[in-house]
C-alpha cells in the first residue's frame, strides 16, 4: 500500500514567467542595451548591427568591445573601410576609450587591406575569387583562434560584399563565417551600412546579409521638429527574448546610452524591408 | 498654507511626486525658496529647467545663500539660446525637443548626488508646451511621472498657473499625489 507522506512540502522551482531556458549572454554593458535584449547578446550569435551614415553604429561596436576587454575578454575589430590608425585617433575622444586596452592586447585592431595584402587577395578589379573568400576566412578563423577573440566586429561586412561576386557568395561567405565563430564561441557584429530611399530603409545593401544573420539591430535617425534623434531597435536576435520597440540613442560622457523613444516623438512613416 | 509649508508637508507625508502651480509673480521667488529649503535639509537634488539657462538660477540661488554642493541640472534650454553651456553640474540637452534625454541624465545625475535622499524639480512642465505636440508633451508627462514615482526621489513639477491649460492642470492632478497652488487668497 502507497502511503502518502506527510508534511512534505513540494520543492519551489524557479520558473522564467516566458518559459524556456535562457541562453548565455555576452552582456554589452551598454546603458540600456542590455536590458532591451535581456541580458546580452546570445554568446555565439553572429549580429547584423545596421545602419545609415551618422547612427552611432561604430561607436556602439567600439563599445562593445572596449566594455568586453575591461571586463577580462580579448576582443577584435577589423577596419575594412578606414585605416585602424584613424578611428583609433576619433575613439581617443571617447570617455570609454583606455589605450592600454591596446597594447595589453585586450582590444585588437587589424587592417583589411594588410591582411588582404598579406594573403595576397588585394585585386585590382576589387573583386574576391572563390579561392580569395576561402582565404579570407581561412585568415579570420586564425586571427580568432590564436588571439582566443570572443568578441569581434567586422566594420563593414558591406565592403566585404562588394567585393564577393553575387548574392550567393554573399550568402556563403557570412553562412560559413558565423558557423567557424559561433562554434570558437566568439559573439559578432558585422557592420552593415544601409540607406533610407524614399522613406525605406533596408537591413543591408544586398539584402541577404539579415537572413544569415542571427541578430539584427537596426540604428537609424528619426527627425522630430526638425532636430536628428539617433535610434536604435532590436529587429531579430536568435536564443533572446528582446524588447523590438525603437529606442532613443545617446552619447553620454559615460558612453552610449538607450531609453525608450516616446511613441508619439517618432516619424511613423518609415517603413522597413 | 504658504506653497513652501505645503510642499514640506507633502514630503512628511510620503508623497512621491507633486505638482506645484505658482502664479507668474511668485514662480521665481518661490520656486528658488523651495529648492534653498530643500538643500539646507542636506537633501541632494536635480533641477530640471525648460524656460530659463540653469547659469540664470544658478545665480539666483548664490544671491540667496543656497547651499549648491550638492545640487546638478538638467539644462534644456541653454544650447538653444547659445548660452553658457561648460558648467560641469550640468547636463545640457541640445533641444527642448529630445525629451527622452531629460529621463537619461536624471539617472546619470543620480549616480552623482552625494546625499542619501533627493529631490527632482521640474521646472516647467508648462514651459515645454513652446517646443512640442500636445500628444507627445503628454506621452512623455506621463512616462515622466511613472518613471520618477519608480525611482523613489521626491519630485516635483512646477507649471505656471497662467500658462496650464485645464487639459494640462487635469492631467497633472491625475498623475501625481498631490496638486499643491496657493490658498491664501
């Protein structure tokens, strides 16, 4: 015969309210960001941060990971479209900035074009031969690798797309260098540079970049009596429950800072593709 | 009761958020009374002003003695005008028009007040009826006064009788705990 015990009070199970079980987060430690993204960025993800001219989206990148290798990681960045020796110069400006981040080889800074030469893939049609795109992440595989990076933003993947031959190596190209990042558990932001014609913006120039992607975060300009306000949204982002309303983008003597846009503040005719 | 009995009353009693409408003769007397008061209680505060260059209270507060040490700004008007804007207790938003940035450097502010508790002024809710919609001024009043009620300062929002619409005066009594004017006649 069962005997029911008694005085056998049940074990209390913690329970996320959004059921699942939550992955682990790389933490921007941005102000805000990481509460509209609850907790961070998934570790492995390999993030489409996107967006016009004057949006803010290198200075978030550059944050990331100054804020990654404060807090112990060795991060990377990788210039395609300006000499790394400028934009370090303009992130010296920043509070956040700490040269020394540098040369303890926390925060690693590499030129396309050096490594590009290096290989030995700099065309001059500026175009990438199969054989090119295999060296070229062949080259950040390694990079990734031996420097043990766990953060690295590539400035801009747009550049990089320019120079593969069409969608379908465009496609390729990012399918297979998140796959190589996310199985060294390194989190990514590829830098996408998009326009906005007649009031649409897209995610990316050649359109495919959001769909290999496993995160997008779109920064943009909304225009309210005539003055520029920078913003900032969480389109997708695999294995997080994230907030997907637009927010308000600040610099701030202490780095970039995120608040909800008010609803009514906003220009609602935007539309995105 | 005088508006400065009633607003100290207000504190002893626990509210959390008030409004305080002053008649156009008294704002500037009486608002510069209210935030002496509180600093000489060794409260910290955040002056948030929308009409006049924080340098412009600043100055009024040393003629009367106030205690500034631990006292900073929220500047939103400043920048507009092309004043003075190097002062380093003060935060100055480029436009009257970025009203998310008000609730930014409130909290970027909080992390330097020295004191254990503060207060907030806004000075004027009224005063940013020049520079934005009337949804919009009401969608970020609102946000305004949650968000303030959430961080457990004591804060209050000065409007200007004269200039407070019944709409504004309406909205303002439903929002905060205690709609303070002058009752002596």
């Amino acid at each position: 015969m069962i005997v029911a015990e008694e005085n056998v009070k049940p074990k209390r199970v913690m329970l996320d309210p959004r059921g699942g079980r939550p992955r682990e987060k790389s933490k921007t430690y941005i102000e805000g960001l990481d509460r509209i993204l609850n907790g961070g960025i998934p570790i492995g993800n390999t993030t489409l941060l996107a967006g016009t001219v004057g949006s803010g989206k290198t200075t978030l990148a550059m944050e990331y990971l100054i804020n990654g290798a404060k807090n112990g990681e060795t991060t990377c960045y990788i210039s395609v479209t300006e000499p790394s020796s400028k934009m370090l110069e303009n992130l010296r400006t920043y509070g956040f900035f700490d040269d020394s981040l540098v040369t303890e080889g926390k925060l690693n800074v590499f030129d396309l074009g050096i490594i590009n030469d290096r290989l030995g893939v700099e065309r001059l049609d500026g175009s990438y031969t199969s054989k090119d795109m295999e060296a070229l992440l062949g080259a950040f595989e390694d990079i990734v690798d031996e420097l043990q990076i766990t953060r690295l933003v590539i400035d801009s993947i747009t550049a990089i797309c320019y120079q593969l031959p069409d969608k379908g190596a465009i496609r390729n190209f990012i399918f297979r260098l998140g796959q190589f990042l996310a199985t060294f558990g390194c989190t990514t932001m590829l830098i996408s540079e998009t326009v906005v014609d007649a009031r649409t913006q897209t995610y990316s120039i050649f359109g495919v970049e959001e769909a290999v992607a496993d995160g997008v975060i779109l920064m943009g300009n909304v225009q309210r009596q005539g003055d520029l306000l920078r913003t900032l949204q969480v389109v997708k982002m695999r294995g997080a429950k994230h907030s997907r309303s637009r927010q308000l983008v600040e610099l701030t003597p202490i780095g970039l800072s995120i608040v909800p846009l008010l609803k009514w503040g906003q220009d609602t005719g935007q539309v995105f593709t | 009761m005088s508006i400065l009995k009633q607003v100290v009353a207000s504190i002893k009693e626990g509210d959390a958020l008030t409004t305080v409408a002053l008649n156009s003769d008294d704002y500037r007397p009486t608002s510069i009374e209210i935030v002496k008061h509180l600093l000489s209680k060794k409260l910290g505060g955040i002056y948030i002003t929308t009409t006049r260059p924080s340098g412009s209270i600043i100055a009024d507060l040393k003629k009367v003695k106030a205690d500034l040490g631990d006292l900073y700004f929220v500047d939103m008007i400043s920048l507009t005008v092309g004043g003075e804007t190097e002062d380093p207790r003060t935060m100055f938003i480029e436009s009257p028009t970025m009203l998310e940035s008000v609730l930014l450097n409130i909290g970027l502010l909080e992390r330097r007040i020295k004191s254990k508790r503060h207060f907030v002024m806004f000075d004027s809710v009224n005063g940013l009826t020049i520079y934005s919609e009337k949804r919009v001024l009401k969608e970020f009043i609102n946000v305004l006064a949650n968000t303030m009620r959430l961080r457990k300062s004591y804060t209050m929002m000065i409007t200007v009788e004269e200039q407070t619409s019944d709409a504004l005066a309406s909205m303002l009594k439903t929002l905060t705990d205690r709609y303070i004017e002058n009752t002596d006649g």
